[in-house]
C-alpha cells in the first residue's frame, strides 16, 4: 500500500537523509554493507523504497566506503533528481555522517527524516507515523523510534524518567550496570526540524569510548533546551531490525522467503509441493493453480502465469511465464518471455531477452540466447539457438547450431514458417531460410535460402524445389 505525501502540520516539506557509509566490518566482507542483497536487491534500495514512498520533497544518502558503487547501486533502481549523494570522507560516527548534509539542509526548513541504510524491512507506513507523531506532538524538536527486546545487548538504551518521558540514549559500551538492565533500545530512526537538527549537532562532541560524533545526543540536548522529545516505541523489532553479520542477512532471506510463500498459498491460490525448498522473490508474481515442485527459485520480478508447472531445480530470473506453460526440471530462465500453453526443457536454457511465442517448445538441453521463437515452433534436443528470429510451425532437428559469432561480431539468423532443420544444421550467420523450406540432415548452410527448397551438404546446395505436395510429405 502506497503512503499518501507526507507534511508537517506547519505544512513544511519532507526530507529524508538515509545514512549509508559505513564499512559494515562484522560482515566481514570486501563489500560496503548497503552492498549486500536482500530478495535479490542491495539492502540500501530497501531502505530508499520505503523513503520513496512517503513522497518527499527530496531524499539524501550519505555515502563513504565504496560511494560510487553504493550510489550506482540506487541510481540503477530509481535514477531520478530526486535523490542526491552527500560524501562523507571520514567514518566518524552517526552524528559526522548527519553533519555532511548541513550544506543540503541545515537552512531548509525541513523536517528530516533520517534513517540507515541496513534496516531494510522498515515499512513507509511505520515512516508515516513516526512522522506524523512528530508534526502533531514534538514540533520543534524531535521523535525517535523504538522498541523492547528480550536480549538488548550491544544495542543503545533508551533511558526514561520515573514518569516515563525520555531522558537520553545511551550506547552499550557507555551504559552502567543499571542502565544494561533497560530492555527498551534506540532503532536508530529519527525525525528532526531541520533547524534544530543542527544546531544540536554543533554542540555534540566525541567523549565516548569510541571517540565518535553520535546523532544520539541530538535528544539529549534537544530535550536540555526545553524542546519536546517523544519516542514512538515500535510493536514490531524484526520490522526496524538492522543488519550486521551474513547470519542477519540469512535469517531476514528466510524470513522474506517463507512470507511471499505463505502469502501466495494463502491469497494467490498456488500450490507448493515443499515450501521449505522453494525460494520465491518478494516481487514475484505466481497465478492460481500454478504448482511449483521441490528446489524452484524464483527471483527478481518474475511474473508466473495461472496453471503452470515448474519443475524441480528450474530457475527463473526476471521472466514473464504465461498461462499453463510447464517449466520441466532443471531448466534456467534469465530476462525471457515465454508465451501461453508453452513448453520448455528439461534442462534448457533461455536469457537475454528470449521470447517464445503461444505453443511453442524448447526441449532437452536446448539452449537460446536474445531469440524469438514462433507460435506452434519446436526445438526438441540438444541445440543452439543464438541471435535468431524463426517463425511459426517451424521444426528445428537435434543438434542444429546457428554459428552467430564470426571472431568479430554477432550475427542474425533468420529462419521462416513451415521451415524443417535438418539434425546436426550449421546455420552461418547472417543467413535466412525462407519459408517451407527444408535442410538435411548435416547439412552447412552458408547462404541464404530460398522459399520452398530443399538444401544438402557441406557447403549446402539447393537440391530441388519444393511444390505443396512434397512440402507435405515433408511434414509427415
């Protein structure tokens, strides 16, 4: 469900500064955290959707390690004016990575919502209240989001007075025995008056153990000049939760597996033969009545049909299945388009932009690359099919290679209605094989086809001439 826009009650606009510069070192990876992906997508295009959605005025991410690749990564996704990049050279802490936006913001009259790059299952609706809750009760100051864990370690502690009104944040590694006992912790996401923002944030200085700027004593001083601070305290952790360590990572692949699962057994009406062996996109669409068999994986935004089948250890990517199409086992889809009532495999192999049309079929170990394949058109077994346009009714025999590559360059193949490819065809690209034409059986054809012929041998010659009643018996 898309948030209606967001504004303050004094109707100021909506600003959004995702902080996304961190190393990440508990992932012990060569990779900038925001990098990694979740359901198919780097965890910080998560974070921007959920921004996105709100309709801010503008949205900043604050990049430093691997800045070009992080800002590639959202650019690729939403590549609009909308969203500037802010560098922060040095890591020095939440409140340093803020303070590289005073340029952007600190005049703005903005509220500010800022968020973290690593907390990618946060919902724009749990964003539109923390918002709201801070136009229609801390004007002026700020709201910061929270919630209670049984095993709060390592995180910061929110600290309340007897009365239950916020005090402070306090890190781990700075808190007292009795402040380790609070079970209430800091989800590290706030919203601020710009303004105010970073007038607080001049006066932060670096004396925790760590000798880092943190944004979590803007409250606190905030809170010290009279200013009003509220704490939406959060249901749900998992939803705020960030990420730090691969466990973390797996653990919310899991989660957002067997949720896209249940959801389509549940309101789409799609049979899983074994949902705990099954790996589903969360922007994957399935139609009813479509079953889906033991260690199917279907990513990115793949769009399934009703009544299909997909067979055991197939992988589809970004694809668009129609209705009753049956994906045999082991079979791999990549940017393709199969067409209704189609069949393809076992262990066949379709990307970059294939497209199958209405009927047709792709056998055993048959592989196309960037083709199309007309309506009622067969290719059983063990064939390349490679730059190439064949139209309806055409039968393409066992090991038949369109040659599209000749050192330098690729080339078409184009091959008409009604054709029959003899087994072991080399087609030397570029060539045309007109329609109702037939080539035999080994043969290497080099030149272009004309209607209605019979071609053999190597290099292929025309033998004779194909009238309607031989083309028939051709057919069978």
């Amino acid at each position: 469900m898309q948030t209606p826009p967001i504004n303050a009650t004094d109707n100021s606009p909506l600003d959004v500064l995702i902080m996304a510069a961190g190393l990440g070192t508990r992932m012990r990876s060569a990779r900038a955290k925001v990098l990694h992906q979740l359901g198919g997508r780097p965890l910080i295009t998560h974070v921007c959707r959920a921004a996105r959605d709100l309709h801010p005025r503008h949205i900043y991410v604050v990049v430093g390690h691997q800045a070009e690749d992080v800002a590639a990564a959202v650019q690729a996704e939403f590549g609009d004016a909308n969203v500037s990049f802010i560098k922060q050279a040095e890591q020095r802490g939440t409140g340093d990575a803020v303070m590289t936006a005073r340029d952007a913001l600190a005049q703005a009259g903005s509220t500010v919502l800022v968020l973290s790059g690593d907390v990618p299952l946060v919902r724009s609706e749990t964003l539109a209240k923390l918002v709201r809750q801070y136009h229609a009760e801390n004007e002026g100051g700020c709201t910061l989001l929270s919630v209670r864990l049984e095993n709060p370690a390592g995180y910061g502690r929110v600290i309340r007075d007897s009365d239950g009104r916020f005090v402070k944040i306090v890190e781990q590694k700075d808190a007292s025995a009795d402040e380790l006992q609070v079970r209430e912790i800091n989800a590290g996401l706030y919203c601020f008056q710009a303004q105010a923002l970073f007038n607080a944030l001049d006066r932060v200085q670096p004396v925790n153990e760590q000798g880092e700027y943190y944004l979590t004593d803007v409250p606190e001083l905030l809170s010290g000049e009279g200013k009003p601070v509220g704490v939406y305290l959060h249901p749900d952790a998992r939803e705020v939760s960030g990420i730090n360590t691969r466990a973390d990572l797996a653990e919310f692949e899991n989660m957002l597996r067997r949720g896209a699962i249940r959801k389509l057994m549940l309101d789409g009406g799609v049979t899983f033969i074994d949902p705990s062996h099954v790996y589903v996109s969360a922007d994957a669409q399935v139609g009813r009545d479509t079953v889906i068999y033991p260690d199917v994986s279907l990513e990115g935004n793949s769009v399934i049909g009703e009544g299909c089948e997909i067979r055991s250890g197939s992988r589809i990517t970004n694809s668009r299945i129609g209705h009753r199409v049956v994906i045999k086992d082991h079979c791999v889809l990549v940017d393709s388009d199969v067409a209704d009532d189609c069949a393809v495999g076992p262990f066949a192999h379709l990307r970059m932009n294939t497209k199958m049309e209405a009927g047709a079929v792709v056998g055993n170990f048959v592989e196309v690359k960037k083709s199309r394949i007309g309506r009622g058109t067969k290719s059983m077994h063990l064939t390349y099919l490679g730059d190439a346009t064949i139209g309806e009714k055409t039968n393409i025999g066992a090991g038949t290679v369109t040659c599209n590559y000749d050192g330098k360059a690729k080339h078409q193949t184009i091959i008409g209605d009604n054709v029959r490819i003899g087994s072991d065809t080399m087609l030397i690209a570029p060539v045309t094989v007109g329609d109702n034409s037939v080539t035999g059986a080994g043969s290497v054809v080099t030149e272009d086809v004309p209607p209605d012929t019979l071609v053999v041998g190597v290099p292929a010659v025309v033998k004779k001439r194909l009238d309607s009643k031989q083309e028939k018996e051709h057919k069978g």
